[in-house]
C-alpha cells in the first residue's frame, strides 16, 4: 500500500492522460475533455512532487500547497504522504 501511495500523483496523471486520448480515438473531442484532462496531469505532477517531497513543511508552505493543489486535492494528497512515509522516514530527512 505505501507504494501504491507514493505514486498517487502518476495514478492521477495516467488517469488524465486517458481522459485526453480515449475521446481524440473516439472521435469525440471537446474543450471539456481538454481542460479536465490537462488539470488532472498537472494536478497529478505537482501532486507526486508533493508526496514525494520528504521536507515536513511549515504552516505557510503548507497552505501555499493548497493553493497550487486546489485544496481539495492538497488533502487527499496530504493523506497518501502520511500513508506513504512512517513518522521515523520524515524524521530521518528533517
């Protein structure tokens, strides 16, 4: 489970890649498929730079996350770094 949880953000990117390519096979392209997919793979890159950044954060550059993560997401992706890494891993980096 702690890897499935480290690559939470290319989960989400491999989800918005099939998003874009799945309606341009179709036949069926529009700009809401574009936009939905193009916010999922970014939401998936910065997400996995989250994850995967082993720094504990302070207050500010936590809520300067949220602000790039959309809020929403910040959480969940807060939630796959805890799952992802035990308190001594973060200990051993900060």
């Amino acid at each position: 489970m702690k890897e499935l949880a480290r690559y939470s953000g290319v989960i989400v990117m491999i989800i918005g890649v099939l998003i874009l390519a799945l309606p341009f096979f179709s036949g069926t392209t529009n700009n809401t498929n574009l936009l939905i997919g193009l916010l999922l793979v970014i939401e998936g890159f910065l997400g996995h730079l989250y994850v995967n950044n082993m720094k504990k954060g302070t207050i500010v550059g936590n809520i300067v996350w949220a602000i790039i993560l959309l809020v929403v997401p910040y959480f969940l992706f807060t939630a796959m770094k805890n799952l992802a890494y035990s308190k001594d891993e973060f200990a051993l980096y900060n």
